[in-house]
C-alpha cells in the first residue's frame, strides 16, 4: 500500500463518524485526497496547544486547592525571602516573561510543589532540612524548571478532556454550571498528576538539571541542589511519614544525585567554586525561626 493511502485510510477514521465507516464500502479511488488531507489538518489544528492564559487559569484552581488542603504559612520575613531568591531565579528560566509567585505550605511534611502558570510552594518541613542558600536555591529553580518546561501542561494535554472542551472552559470570561464542571475535572486531572501520582522521573530529572543550571547562573553553588537530596537521602531510614509523600511521587534520593552527577561532569562544575551561604542562611533562620 502506497504511504498516501495509508495516510487516507488514518484520516478516514479520524474525521468520519465510526458508524458511517462501517455502513459504507469505500473505493479509495474515488475520494478526493486533497479534500480529505485538509480535513485531518484542521482536526489536528483543533487541539491547540494550552495558552498562557489558559495555563495560569488552571494553576490558580490548583494553587487555591493545595493552599486549602495545608494551609498557607504567612510569615512576611519567610515569604519575601523564597520570592526575592525565587523571582530572581526565575529570570534566568526558558520562561522569564511570567509572573511566578512563591508561598510556604503550613506543614511539617518535607516537600514542594509547582502548578502550572508560575505557583510555586515550598513547606516549612522543607524548610527546616534545608542548610544554606544554595540548596534553597537549587530547591526553587527545580520547581521553576517544571514550569519552564511546561511539564504538566504537557500531561494534561495529553488526555481526552483536554481535546473535548475544557479549552473553552478555561477561556471563557463567566462559565456555565457545563464549563465549571470541565474545569473542576481539568483541576482534578492537574492534581493527580503533582501531589498523588507525581510527575515522570524523566521530568524530575530534568527538573534537576535546569534547576542545577540557572542556579549556578545565578551564582550559587550548583551542588546546592546535590546536597539538599542528600540530606533527604540521610532522613530515608530515619522513622516517620513526613518524607514518605515526597519518596512516593520522585525517584530515589540516590538515583537524583546519580543524574546530577552525570551533568555536574559535562557542565564541568566542582563542587566549592561558587558560594552556598550556610552561614547567611543560619543568621536568617536565627532570626526568623521556623515554628
């Protein structure tokens, strides 16, 4: 079979409706090709890919959501420093344009989350683990390497409810009782993926790298990153649940800092180079204790 044909025959079962197909007896022949090729561009053309608008719609209904589940920590020192470190992270990201916003979760549980359009969260059990700048650094610029790289946005797209409407829903200035309702799944669909499946490890890892990245950019260590899973990695045998959700929903510690590794020896980077201020974060943290 010729490719053009083949190329046909796909069409066909994407633009003609399934009961159609199977009542009529089609003679290739006679189908007019250019007709039917413009035809598939435009369903494809249909599926655009999710706006910047869009994208920030849906990371508010999840911001407010994971805000809702654990509470926001309002400590005005605390949240003017990850914004101040975040913010100018952000700028050296493939998405220096938009406006990112950073805010601390109420929760001794060690972890970090970053919804689609600029939200990013840290806990305060995050928090009390990390020992210099630099590894909150590198903790914030891999947050900001998810969204710079679009990685759940790219999982949502993915999915059928994507393709069948929620893009209206998103778009419209006042939505029916119908659009909220897609919106809400596409906001279900956003959360399994960041705080109960998680992301892929390929995501993480990439996350790792650029984070390790623009981190040094900006003139930290790049270890920082490193040496903050290594802290995680230390807590591993240690009991309790408040690294338990983060473990589930990343790879291993060791796996992390084997990949990191790798990049460390192509970029060339050593460990020492650039400052990780330890000290500078504990005269801020003995000022600002966490509770």
């Amino acid at each position: 079979m010729s490719k053009n044909k083949k190329v046909l025959k796909a069409l066909l079962f994407l633009v003609l409706a399934p009961g159609f197909i199977f009542a009529q007896k089609f003679d290739l022949k006679n189908i007019d090709t250019g007709e039917m090729l413009n035809a598939g561009k435009d369903l494809i053309k249909a599926v655009k890919p999710m706006s910047e608008d869009e994208e920030i719609a849906l990371g508010r209904e999840v911001a407010a959501r994971l805000a809702g589940t654990f509470g926001v920590w309002k400590d005005r020192a605390w949240t003017e420093r990850i914004n101040i470190i975040g913010r100018t992270l952000a700028l050296y990201s493939e998405r220096p344009d938009i406006k990112y916003r950073f805010a601390i979760l109420d929760t001794e549980e060690v972890n970090a989350y970053s919804a689609p359009g600029g939200y990013i969260f840290v806990t305060r059990g995050l928090l009390k683990q990390v020992k210099s700048e630099a590894e909150l650094a590198g903790v914030l610029a891999h947050e900001i390497g998810h969204i710079a790289k679009k990685h759940i946005v790219k999982e949502i797209q993915k999915s059928n409810l994507w393709q069948t409407g929620t893009r209206i829903a998103i778009a419209s200035g006042e939505l029916s009782s119908e659009q909220q309702k897609l919106l809400d799944s596409l906001t279900d669909q956003a959360w399994d993926t960041l705080v109960v499946k998680g992301l892929s490890k390929e995501d993480e890892y990439e996350a790792d790298r650029v984070g390790a990245i623009n981190a040094e950019k900006l003139g930290y260590d790049p270890y920082g990153l490193y040496n903050f899973i290594k802290n995680l990695e230390a807590l591993e045998s240690k009991p309790g649940d408040n690294l338990k959700h983060l473990l589930s929903t990343h790879p291993s510690p060791g796996a992390r800092l084997a990949e990191l590794e790798k990049l460390y020896q192509k970029q060339g980077f050593k460990q020492g180079a650039l400052p990780d201020f330890p000290q500078r974060y504990a005269k801020f943290l003995s000022r600002n204790p966490l509770k």
